[in-house]
C-alpha cells in the first residue's frame, strides 16, 4: 500500500441537491502518470480541488501520502504541487520574482531559494526570460512556468489541470515532454484533460469522467479491450497474388476481413496476427506492402462508450 | 472538525510582498501627491485664518488641523473624505484581483491558509495608509511649526497624536468595507462603485436622513428621545462616528458629544478645556465603535472567503 500517493474513496461533492462529483474512487500509484479524462464540467477539477483541500468533501474521503486534506489541508500543499487550469501569475514581477513569492510561501529558506529557482527555470528552459516580466509571456511560458513552481517545490506529486488547454500543437508537445521529464524524476502526476488523443501519449492510466462518475478506469490498452470487444485490428496492403482475403480469413483465430479498399485488408482478430497475416500474403503470392496494428484510440474508445450506453439505455 | 497547522503561516510573507507592489503601485503615486497637496492646501487654510483670527489660543497649534478657511475646508475635513478614498482605493480588488488574475488558487495551493492571504492583505493596506497618515501628520505639523513659529505643547502633540491613531481605525473601516465587497463581487469594477456609492450614502445622505427617520419613529413631545433617537441612528455611519471622535479630541472645551440638560451645566465654566484624559473619555465610545465596526466588517469578508470556490 506504501506505493499509493493518492487514494480517492467514493468522493462526492454536492451543490445543494446537485452533484458535481457522485462517489469517485481511484488510486494514483507513486511514479504513475494518471489522466482524469472526460468532458467540461464532468468534475475533474472539482475532483481535484477536493485532493487538495481547497473545496470541502460532501461524502467519501481522500488521502495524499496518507494525509486527510481536509484535516492536514497544509501538510497536503506541502507535497503537493498544483498547476491550475490556465493559471496565472503576478504580471508585474518578473519569473524569477513570481517563483520567489511562492517560494517564500512554501517555507523554502532564503540561502536555497536562489538556487532552486534558477534551477526550476532552467529545467523548464525559462532562464533566458527569467528576469523578464510575466506580462510579457506567452500562455505556453505562463504554463511551463507553472511546471517550473512544481519542480522548485520539490513536490512529490504534480497535480496538473488541463495542462494543454489552449496551447498551439508545438507548445502543447513541448509541455508533454516536459511532463514526462517530470515523471522521470520520481513524481507521481495526476492531470486532467478534455483532449484525449493527447494525453493518451502520456497517461499511464487514465479514468473516463462522465456526469460526475467514473464510467471506465484502466490502461488504454485495457479500456480498449472492454470498450471495443476486446481483440486487434491488423491492416494489411498487399497487391498480386491470389485471393489474398480469402488467404488471411483461413489464419486461426481471424473473425472477419474487410476490403476497405483496392489491395487494403483489415483483419479483426484475436490475437496480434501480424506475423501470421504476412506469411500468408506471402504464400498466397501477393507482394505485401505494410502491415500495422491498429492502436485503440482513446477517442475511438469514448465515443463508442458513450454510443453503447446511449444504446443500452434506448433499449432499456 | 479541527484543521492542522497555524493559520499565521505565511501571513509575514504575504503582507511584505502585497506592501510592496502598493509601494511600487501606480496608486501610491496618487496617493503621493494628494498627501502632499491636502497637507499644503490645509495648513495654507489654516494659517491665514489662524493669523487673521485668534490671538490668544492656548490650544493654537491643534487649530491647525481644525481652522477652515473658504472655500477650503479644514484638514480634519479633507480626512473625512481623504481617508475613506484611500482605503477603497487599496482594497477595492484584493480578493477579486486574485480571482481576475486567475493567481488565486495557484497561491492557496501552497502551504498556508486562507487567513494568512486575506490577513495580510488587510494588514498591508492598513500599513501603506498608516505611512501616508504619518507623512501627511507630520507635514502638516512641521510647516505649522515653520508658518507659526510657536511650538505646540505636550497636550497638543498628545492629542495631535491620538488623532492620528483615530485616523487610522476609520481608515481599517472603509479598507474592510472595501475588502468585504471585493470578496462578495468578483468584478473589480463593481465592487468599487458599490463601495464608493455605500461610502457617499453613508458620509453624505445618511446624516441628513437620520433625524428625518428619528421624528418618523419617535413622537415630537418627547423632544430629547428624538434628538437621542437621531443621534444613535447618525452614528451608524463611520464619517460620523469619525467626526465626533475628532471633534472631543482636537477641541478641549467639548464637553459632551449628546445633547446636554440645563442642570447637567449647573457650575459648569463654559469654554474651559477639558483635560486629556476626560477629552479621551467622551471620544472614547466612538473609537471602540470605529475599531468594532472594523472587526465586524473583516470577519464578514472573512467569512464569505472561507466559504467561496478558489476556481477561476
């Protein structure tokens, strides 16, 4: 159990009969990166705000590292380093004078705080700008300076809501990489995001918010197995050869092939074919051209989740 | 349900860097020059009119700060409504700039409580108007003594002095009016209006209405209940209670500031001084009122601060 930093058990957050958040559970393990996905207003950062203290638990109960934050909300801010949606910082002090501020705040002692902080700029590849004022900064800098506030606290968790909201494609990837950077130095993230194919590439685990509840929670790959029956997609071009169809539907363990297009094969299989797939374009005397597998999409998996529910419930 | 951790943490560290982005502010430079003009229009005021007028004070130097001289109003005037600008232009966004500048929940998140945010933003703009009083106290006192040439008393410089601290609780209790409305809207803009427009009714209009209330609600035979009844709802507002408190302390021959009965004058020397301490005495309810009133607002701010979301 020593390896759970953040335990969430039934957390609930009611407005007045309304829920916000309705009976939440997960775990986030030490060194994991953990993706709470889903639409605006599904309760990720209510969920969130709850981890850390900031907005009070109507039912059920979290523990950080152990920590009630609502009975030890300080001990909870001290290990924990948040970088709030599109968060802000003072624009008339410069980078270097905002990370003080905080620095300040959290304790950090006057003799170690230089060097902290130019270090956390540094990683965040801020140490160009840091005597500049904020107000100039980009939303991508105001963002990895964020990250840099994390990095000087020394946190061991890094809760992180909606970190590429609004970023241009290059920015957002930059901010990724620096996440996993993160992650390689021991923290364990917690990060919300409406933007799913992104932050599949980074999430170890992710959990699917809808309405306040968590519809699914697993790897992609395990959401994936259950979401979509279960089973891989190979893709196969080939062109020559004799009924290559025919040839690839007569491998073991093959459900059904589609011809999406002239010489494309998709095969729905139950196992990882592809190996099997390219014997047989070979021997059937096709020449083969490509072979994939298809990876289930996060996108694809949440869609068709919430198509199944719709389903189910007009059946119901 | 008791919660860890000192609710003082952090609050140094707040007040240091909120008094130095208002030292720094485009605010304190106003503030700056109207501290500078008030103190040279006032004293201007006062002196032509104490040179015309009085001769033999024993009193002269806290004329000074009283003496009006048309169309300028005395010093104590320009306070009364120097000192509530200030306060609202201090405190008029601190919560909702926070909120504005989407800062506020990237703060909280660090290792402190909520106190320790609000506190010390009350305690730096209560600091920076204290510095300004101070310069402007002694400006005024140092080109009394230039103009005057007499110097003041131990009395005087006394009661110049509790003056001053008087000025300071009425200036915590438009900074937590300010402050109070700053947490319950979140747009700067109408916080300040509501507040400015509470500070005109309150100064203003609400004189002039209480005693119109106190003969709708008390018959007019019972001529000293209505006077009473008039008085008690004037001093709701801080400008009055402010007002009063000055005019017991700069002006010893105030005896009273309720009505007085002919017997309560039997043997009484009119136009005495009082000593010091009775002067403290009969200004002594209105202090505690101005100090009382300050607390009630900042725990009203208080309160809706714990209550309210941190997201933006």
């Amino acid at each position: 159990m020593s390896d759970i930093v953040i335990a969430a058990k039934g957390l609930s957050k009611r407005y007045g009969t309304a829920y916000a958040v309705n009976g939440v559970s997960f775990d986030v393990a030490a060194g994991e990166i953990f993706g709470l996905l889903g639409p605006n207003g599904a309760g990720k950062t209510t969920t969130i705000l709850m981890l850390l203290g900031l907005c009070d638990i109507s039912a059920g109960e979290a523990r950080v590292f152990g920590h009630d934050p609502m009975r030890e909300p300080l001990m909870v801010k001290r290990l924990v380093g948040y970088l709030p949606d599109s968060v802000g910082f003072y624009d008339h002090l410069t980078a270097a004078d905002n990370l003080h501020y905080t620095a300040r705040l959290m304790g950090i002692d006057a003799a170690a705080r230089g060097k902290r902080i130019a270090a956390a700029l540094d990683r965040v590849g801020l140490s160009a700008v840091a005597d500049k004022k904020v107000g100039t900064f980009s939303r991508g800098m105001r963002q990895r300076l964020g990250l840099a506030e994390i990095v000087m606290k020394e946190a061991r968790v890094a809760i992180l809501d909606e970190p590429t909201n609004g970023l241009d494609p290059q920015a957002s990837v930059e901010l990724l990489q620096l996440i996993r950077l993160l992650k390689d130095h021991g923290v364990s993230i917690l990060l919300s995001s409406h933007l799913l194919d992104r932050v599949q590439s980074v999430c170890d685990r992710v959990a699917l918010f809808t309405a306040g509840r968590i519809a699914l929670i697993g790897t992609v790959a395990e959401l994936g197995r259950q979401v979509l029956g279960g089973g891989y997609a190979v893709e196969v071009e080939a062109d020559g050869g004799n009924n290559i169809a025919k040839a690839l539907s007569a491998l073991p363990g093959v459900r059904s092939v589609g011809e999406p297009g002239p010489g494309r094969f998709r095969m729905a299989c139950d196992n990882d074919l592809r190996a099997e797939a390219a014997g047989a374009v070979v021997a059937a005397g096709g020449r083969l051209k490509q072979l994939s597998l298809d990876q289930p999409s996060l996108e694809t998996i949440y869609t068709r989740y919430f198509q199944n529910a719709q389903e189910a419930r007009d059946a119901a | 349900m008791r919660r860890k951790g000192s609710p003082w943490q952090g609050l140094g560290v707040v007040t240091l860097k909120e008094l130095s982005d208002h030292l720094v502010s485009a605010r304190m430079r106003v503030l700056e020059w109207l501290v500078v003009l008030v103190a040279l229009a006032a004293v201007y005021g006062a002196i032509t009119q104490i040179r015309d007028v009085t001769a033999e004070d024993p009193f002269l130097f806290l004329r000074l700060f009283t003496t009006a001289r048309d169309p300028l109003p005395s010093f104590v005037a320009f306070l009364g409504f120097l000192v509530p600008l200030m306060a609202i232009g201090l405190g008029f966004d601190a919560v909702n700039g926070e909120h504005n500048r989407r800062t506020l929940s990237r703060i909280l998140s660090q290792p402190i409580y909520r106190d320790a945010l609000l506190f010390g933003k009350f305690l730096a703009g209560l600091a920076v108007i204290s510095i300004s009083l101070l310069c402007l106290w002694l400006l005024v006192i140092g080109l009394g003594l230039l103009l005057l040439g007499v110097p003041p008393g131990g009395e005087e410089m006394a009661r110049a002095l509790i003056f001053l601290l008087v000025t300071i609780a009425y200036a915590g209790v438009w900074l937590a009016l300010a402050m109070l409305f700053s947490v319950i809207f979140r747009s700067a803009a109408t916080a300040a209006l509501v507040t400015l427009g509470l500070w005109l009714f309150l100064s203003v209009i609400w004189p002039a209405l209480a005693p119109a209330i106190a003969e709708a609600l008390v018959s007019p035979e019972h001529q000293a209940t209505l006077v009473v009844t008039g008085q008690m709802l004037a001093r709701l507002s801080p400008s009055t209670l402010y007002g009063e408190c000055v005019l017991a302390l700069l002006d010893p021959t105030t005896r009273t500031l309720g009505p007085v009965y002919l017997n309560q004058l039997e043997g009484a020397i009119m136009g005495s001084p009082l000593p010091l301490w009775e002067s403290l005495m009969v200004a002594w309810p209105q202090t505690v009122g101005l100090v009382a009133a300050s607390i009630l607002l900042f725990v009203g701010g208080y309160v809706g601060f714990q209550r309210q979301e941190v997201r933006a």
